[in-house]
C-alpha cells in the first residue's frame, strides 16, 4: 500500500508543514527545507501528542468552574479552520454507531480541570493558532462548565471558537429554552459543528466532519471568524 504524508506549506508565515516528519524520505525533506525552511510537525490525521492537566485539587473544585477532559492538543488542522487548539471533553450520552471514539463516552471518565487553567494550556503561547475547537465526547453534555470555558477563552483573548456537537443546532435550540448555558454557548460562539456521527454516510463526509449529514454552521460574523473561514 502507498504511504501518504500530508505536506502543506502555511499561507500566513509561509512554514514547511509535515504530517509526520519522520515518515518523509530524507532526500525529500532536505530539498523542501532548502526551500521553504525546517519542517515543522502538525496534526493532519491524528494529534502528534494528546496532553492532559493535573486534576482540580480540592480548593480548585470547590472555588472554580471545572470541566470534564479527555485531553487536549494543539496544531490540528482537520477540526475547523485553520490551525486549531482543541479541547476533547470527557462524556457522550449519544452512543453513535461507528463512533471513532467510545474512549470519550464515560462520563466518569478523563479529569475534573478548572477551566482557566484549561483556557490557559489551550492557548499556550509557544504554539500558533487561528482558533481553539472544543469537542468531544459531547460539550453540550456539560453545559455550565463549557459556558465557563468558552467565557475564560475570550478573556485571554481567543478570536474564534468553534463547538462540536452530536446534537442538531435545532436540538440545541430546544435545549436552550430550558438550560441558559446552551443559549449562552450559541450565542457566544462563533461556529458549531452539529450532528450525529451516521457511519452510513461517512463517505460523503467534508473536510472537518465525520459523516454527510453534519453541517458547519457559522454563528457570529465576527471579522476573526471571517478572517479564517474565507
Ligand atoms: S456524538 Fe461524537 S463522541 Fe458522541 S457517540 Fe457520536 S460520534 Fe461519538
């Protein structure tokens, strides 16, 4: 079977991007550097590293919102647009057939972290980014805590945040009249990804979505949103 490595060269900063550095003959990775500089590492199929944060301490838990997490990584380029920082949170009730990642289901599962220092990690200056993706598992399954996390992302400065979700944005909706969280994460959100995963239809599926049916939906018009969706 071929191999294929994903390269990319970055419109911004015009960086050599490799998928996986050591999979690149070496005659070919010198000549690309020759041009375009030394390689560096991103995330194009899976993340290079998943990281985690120490659990919430006692003081932590009982003083400050807290989320649920699986772990967390940066330099993705599959989970929304442009290069992305992106948060896996513990806990899924919707049981997908096909699911990619059962690991993410428990809801007892990963680590109580508070969300500043989350926000913190995920927007760490030694990595570049356009944007922090929160995913899961699924966010909406924490409403409170994904609020929170939304909330300490733009007060550090985050100019786009997008959200997964294996719920409908019309589900969502209806959520919303009963649970001010999910108003409050729609509105302050600038993109969502929503629906099941539907194995049957994974063929079909664009670049940053599992399966055909999920929709990218932009929610605010903000200019940094648009800078990164054109
Ligand atoms: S919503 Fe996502 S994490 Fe949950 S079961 Fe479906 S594909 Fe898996």
């Amino acid at each position: 079977m071929a191999r294929e490595v994903a390269i990319a060269l970055d419109g911004n900063t015009g960086a050599l991007l490799v998928e996986d550095t050591g999979r690149l003959p070496s005659e070919l990775r010198d000549a690309l550097e020759r041009l375009a500089g030394p390689a560096r590492e991103i995330a194009c199929a899976a993340p290079p590293e998943v990281r985690t944060l120490a659990p919430a301490s006692p003081e932590e838990l009982a003083a400050l919102p807290c989320v649920r997490l699986a772990g967390y990584w940066h330099d993705s380029l599959i989970e929304g647009p442009g290069r992305r920082s992106v948060a896996k949170l513990q806990g899924c009730p919707l049981r997908c057939h096909g699911c990619i990642t059962p690991d993410s289901w428990d809801a007892a599962g990963g680590r109580l972290v508070p969300v500043e220092r989350l926000a913190a990690a995920l927007l760490d200056p030694a990595h570049e980014r356009d944007g922090v993706t929160i995913l899961g598992g699924e966010p909406f399954a924490q409403p409170a805590g994904l609020l929170a996390l939304v909330r300490a992302l733009r007060r550090r400065g985050c100019r786009h945040v997008l959200c997964y979700s294996g719920y409908t944005y019309e589900a969502l909706r209806r959520r919303a009249e009963l649970e001010p969280a999910i108003a409050a994460v729609l509105h302050e959100i600038d993109m969502l990804i929503d629906g099941p995963y539907v194995a049957g239809l994974a063929h079909g599926a664009g670049a940053w979505t599992g399966s055909a049916n999920q929709r990218v939906l932009t929610l605010k018009d903000t200019p940094a949103g648009a800078a990164v969706t054109s």
